[in-house]
C-alpha cells in the first residue's frame, strides 16, 4: 500500500510541473519575420499547440482582436477567446489563462530584447500588459 500511495504522489506532483495545455494557439506573422517562427517554437516547447497562420494583414488581425495602437507585437496569437501579442513568456501566459480574467488579453508590444525568440535572456526586464474588456492597459502580472 506505501509502494501505491508513493507513487499516486509522484505521479500527481510529475503531473503538476508540466505547462498549462491549453487549447490550439493560432498564431499569426508576416511571412519573413524569423522571430516569429523562434517564439512559436519555444511556446510548442512550453506545452502549447501552435498552428502558424502567414498574413501581411497583421494590423487586421489586432483590430479585429481588440488590441490597441501601441500595444502590438510583431505577431498576434488567438487561444482560448484571448489575443497574445508579442513575444509573452509561456509562463505570463500560463498563469493569465488558468486565472481567466475578463479581459481581450495580453500584449509585450514591440519586439524587445532578451523575449522568448528575440534572445531568450532571463534576466531581461519584459512589460507584459494585460488589455482589459474595456480596451485599458494595465501591468502584468500586477505589480
């Protein structure tokens, strides 16, 4: 019976360091834009399920996704009834999805350095923003 209860908890704590799977992320880049492609593997590494749509219409896919002016990345990402721009951390995105705010989102606008697939620096400081209902953008996590 120790045997069996030893390793439901090892199996239950092996289970619990894994990523949030969530749904089928879309992802959508320009074409030629490689860091793109970087951030989309390192989310596939991260647990999640990545399909890459190619478009050169990005500003439409944010408009239509409710991501402001000034708050886009270089890509835009649709899971789980959320827009993920940027180059977000699997781990901001992990805990945002499981907390399941009323929001439009998240955004790491631009394309800084040290962010998963443009250099992938842990030390690097990154403000990620959170797009709340109403279009207000706010720090996240929050500070």
């Amino acid at each position: 019976m120790k045997i069996f209860r030893t390793l439901a908890t090892a199996t239950l704590f092996s289970l619990t360091a894994l990523p949030v799977l969530a749904g089928t992320m879309t992802l959508y880049k320009d074409p030629n834009c490689g860091c793109c492609a970087a951030h989309a593997d390192y989310l596939r590494e991260n647990g999640y399920e990545v399909e890459i749509v190619e478009t050169y219409d990005l500003a439409t896919v944010n408009r239509e996704a409710g991501v402001p002016l000034g708050q886009q990345g270089c890509h835009t990402a649709l899971i789980d009834g959320y827009a993920v721009s940027g180059h977000v951390p699997a781990d901001i995105l992990s805990r945002f999805l499981a907390e399941k705010p009323e929001a439009v989102g998240l955004s790491l606008p631009g394309m800084p350095m040290g962010a998963p697939g443009m250099g992938d620096d842990p030390e690097a400081e990154l403000d990620v923003v959170m797009i709340d209902a109403e279009g207000t953008v706010l720090p996240y996590p929050a500070e």
